[in-house]
C-alpha cells in the first residue's frame, strides 16, 4: 500500500521548494531530474476507473512501468492506494500483465468476461520529476517527488505542479508534520485530487460539484479511541471533498463544507469531557465556522425569503433592487469564503487537524485513556444518551415562549442527530430510528424559526446598502417577524410533546 501527501504549489514556488529549509535540512541524497510521459488507458466506457483503478504505463527513455492502482483513500493530501507494477517492453499495455494486475486487484472484475481496452489513451500526463530522499531525525524514510508538466487530452490541458511526500520506512502520521514544516516556509495548497482524477476529469468534462457526508464505518469491536478517529476523518472528508466545489463558486458546495464542519465541531463536543483540541486548531475551526456561516445566511436569504414574500406586481421593480443588492453581498461574502480556503491558515488548518487525527494527538494530551480504551459498542450508547438528556434538559428548563430558547434546543437536537448519524453503523431498533426521524423533522421546523431571525439581520444590514427601499425593508421585516410569531407555538408544542421524551439506541 503507497501512501504519501500530495501538496500543490503555485508557479512561483517551483524553485523556492527545492530550497525549503524542512526538505533539505534532512536530505540524504541530491535531487535527480527525469523526464517521463504516463499514459492512462481504459475501457470506452472507462470500467477501470469506475471501478475506482486507473492503468498507466510510464515511459522515461526506453524504460517502460505498467501500474494498475487505486482503491484506498485520500484525505488531507494523503493517499493511500494500491500499486501493482512491472516492467513492460513499449509504451502500450501488456495484456497478458494486466490480466494478472487485475486478478489480483480487482477478481471480481477479473472474473468476468475480460476487459477490451481502448487503442488510445484517455489523457496523458508530460511532466519532469525532481526526486530526493530525505531521513527524518526518528528514522522516518520519505521520497520528495516534485512534478511539473501539464495533463492533455486531445486539445484540452491542465498544468501539474504537485509536491509528492512518500513514506519509504516510518508512520505516514509523520508526513502531515513535514508537510506543515514545508508550507511555513512554502505556502502550499493541499491535493486530495490525484492526477489520475483530473485527467479522467479533463477527458469527460466533468465540474466540480457538491459532496454529502458518507456513512461512518465502525466495528463493534474497536475502541473509542479508534471509531473518534473515523468520525473525526469521515467529517474532515467532506469539507475537503468540496474544495473545488466552493473554489469554483458551488452555492451547494458551500453548503455541503459547512456540514463537514459542523459535524466535526458537533463530534469534538460529544467527547469534550476526554479530548482536549490544540487551542491554535480550535481558533482557526471557529474562524472558518464563521466565514462560511455568513456567505450561507444570505444564500438562503435570497433562495428562501425572498421568493416568498406576499408583493403585489407594483412592488416587484423594488424588490428586484433589493434582491440585486442582496446578491451582490452574498458574492461578497462567498468571494472571502474562497479567499480563506485558498489561504495558507486554511492549509495549516486542514494538515494540523489530519496530523493531530492520524497520531491520535488526544493520546498525547496527558488525560486518562481509560475512556477512549473502551469498546465503541458500549461507549456509543452512553455518549448518544447524554447528548438526548441534554436535549430533554434544554427541552424542560428553558423558556420556550422565546426563540432564543428553542434555538438551544435546536442546536442541542442537532448534535444529538449527528451523534446518532456518527454510530449508525452500531444502532437498532425502530425506537432509534424513529428518534432520528424526529430530531431531523424537528431540526427543519426550529430551523425555519431560526432562519427568520437571521434574515431580519440582514433586512438591518441592507438598510445601509439600499437606504431608498427603507419601506420595503420594513414590510419585510414584519413579514419575518409574523412568521415567527406564527411558528413559535406550534414548535413549542412539538418540543414539549415530542423531545422531552426518552429515547433509545
């Protein structure tokens, strides 16, 4: 299984990295340069790849590497994947190989009636690689690959500019470590895209677009310890998987990273009682917290208010003003959005939080491991049903005539569902999936609550962009406020009846 970090760096830092003090303080051995073209071939309707495996044959002169790889994982830069390689006579496949790469990779694909591939490549990859060895003060072994060339597909290019960090001996937690060594001197940008990916992307033309959040996988058997660490990855999964997505201007992209990040502060708050977060980390979580929270208050702004407003046609010329004006701020807002996951603090971020995930850094914290040695089966149970006791408090002490009140109920229903959502995998029962069911229906009533009252902030902060539509500002200010008023005792209900009951797991 390789593993190593992929760092993309900008044109300008293509020579400074060679000199980045972390890469050569520890190199044993001179940067060597080669030229190399991989071409990447497939089926027509590219089984291999939709199967999760690409097949590259790598020329460098006359020496020719056929590789079948893929599978495993990407987060925070690093990969992990399978390699099956040999060397082969030219630069097209060897059939007769890469029937026997494919039995052992893919049998089930093997199996079959035998893959037909295509005469052509589906992209090709020209690049000069600079690669050096480096040995880390604790013995680690790592490989520095830097490549720079450009994918091409018929008349479409793509420029490759990566930093490749390969762990030869030693934890791959080290590489996060080096890697966050690197972008202090080098400003670097993570690449959980392999080049595989965007030559398949360049070859069908494919768009960024929004990523939901996978299921959890967790055994039964293994420790807290080890099912926080998947949780914890799984939510930093989706915020990286919508990167590009934001960075090409997804409104839903956006929405999606949010998500990630919402269920990765919701998971460090059910286990905040054990696991203490770097201050440093914690800081820069709320700050990216921030900046999406207000690029996404005026996306539903605009797709969810305004549409519904009760206008006659007379109103409409004004109301196009006002809606022009609330567009240009939610670009605003999304433009900083894409300024601050294109920054270095947001790279920092992404590598302290997936280096202190992958080394276990709360082992390192100095509190007990008594808790986070238990069973996942028993913890999960017990975390679930605190998070629900929270809820029933809120639920039975706070004045729910104020909607300040239900919006602490709402957020503390919500880390209930993802607690729920985050041990999935260890839940039964119908009595659990109905409690589901509620907090999520119950989390969209609160929610349309909650939202009028953001939207009556920013109704106050138009009134200085579109002062001359002060009137039309004020009726929709009494609009928002009319439906709160009118959801507020209906939600009330729901809360009193419905989530201060116990439930199971």
């Amino acid at each position: 299984m390789e593993s190593e970090i992929k760092l993309s760096i900008d044109a300008a830092s293509v020579t400074q990295i060679k000199k980045n003090p972390a890469l050569r303080a520890s190199a044993v051995s001179k940067p060597t340069d080669r030229e190399h073209v991989d071409r990447y071939f497939d089926t027509e309707g590219h089984t291999l790849w939709k199967h999760g495996f690409a097949l590259r044959v790598r020329s460098s002169g006359e020496h020719h590497v056929q590789t079948l790889k893929g599978g495993g994982s990407a987060l925070a830069g690093l990969h992990r994947r399978t390699e099956i390689e040999s060397d082969v006579v030219s630069e097209t496949p060897d059939l007769a190989l890469f029937a026997r790469q494919l039995a052992e990779a893919l049998p089930e694909l093997a199996a079959g009636a035998g893959l037909q591939l295509a005469d052509e490549p589906v992209f090709v990859n020209r690049s000069k690689r600079t690669s050096w060895m480096l040995a880390l003060a604790d013995g680690t072994h790592v490989e520095v690959a830097l490549d720079v060339g450009e994918l091409q597909r018929g008349e479409h290019r793509a420029q490759v500019r990566e930093l490749e960090l390969e762990i030869k001996s030693g934890d791959p937690a080290r590489l996060f470590e080096l890697a966050q060594q690197v972008h202090q001197a080098t400003p670097v940008r993570i690449e959980n895209v392999s080049k595989a990916e965007r030559g398949y992307a360049l070859a069908q033309d494919t768009k960024p677009h929004a990523v939901k959040a996978t299921p959890v996988t967790l055994k039964r058997k293994a420790s807290l310890g080890e099912a926080l660490g998947a949780i914890l990855l799984n939510c930093l999964q989706q915020m990286q998987a919508n990167e590009r997505p934001v960075l090409a201007g997804d409104i839903e992209g956006l929405h999606q990273m949010r998500v990630g990040l919402r269920r990765l502060r919701a998971a460090l708050a059910m286990v905040r009682e054990m696991v203490t977060l770097p201050e440093p980390l914690g800081a820069d979580i709320e700050w990216l917290a921030a900046e999406l929270g207000d690029a996404r208050n005026w996306d539903v702004f605009i797709a969810s208010v305004l549409p519904g407003l009760p206008l006659e046609e007379r109103h409409q010329p004004a109301l196009a003003r006002l809606e022009a004006a609330a567009r240009e701020e939610a670009e605003r807002h999304r433009a900083k959005v894409r300024s601050a996951v294109g920054s270095p603090r947001y790279t920092a971020l992404l590598l302290g939080l997936a280096g202190w995930i992958s080394a276990r850094g709360w082992q390192q914290a100095g509190l007990a491991p008594e808790p986070l040695a238990q069973k996942v089966a028993k913890a999960a149970p017990q975390l679930v049903q605190h998070a629900s006791a929270r809820v029933r408090k809120r639920a039975r002490s706070h004045d729910l005539t104020q909607a300040d009140s239900l919006h602490k109920v709402r957020i503390a229903a919500k880390k209930e569902r993802y607690a729920r959502e985050f041990f999935a995998a260890l839940e039964s029962g119908k009595r659990a999936s109905r409690r589901h069911d509620l907090l999520s229906s119950m989390q969209d009533e609160l929610g349309e609550i909650n939202d009028a009252f953001v939207a009556r902030e920013l109704v106050a902060q138009l009134r200085e962009r579109v002062p001359q539509e002060a009137a039309l500002l004020g009726f929709i200010e009494g609009v928002l406020a009319a439906r709160a008023l009118d959801a507020l005792p209906r939600a009330r209900k729901h809360v009193k009846h419905r989530l201060r009951e116990r439930a199971g797991f």
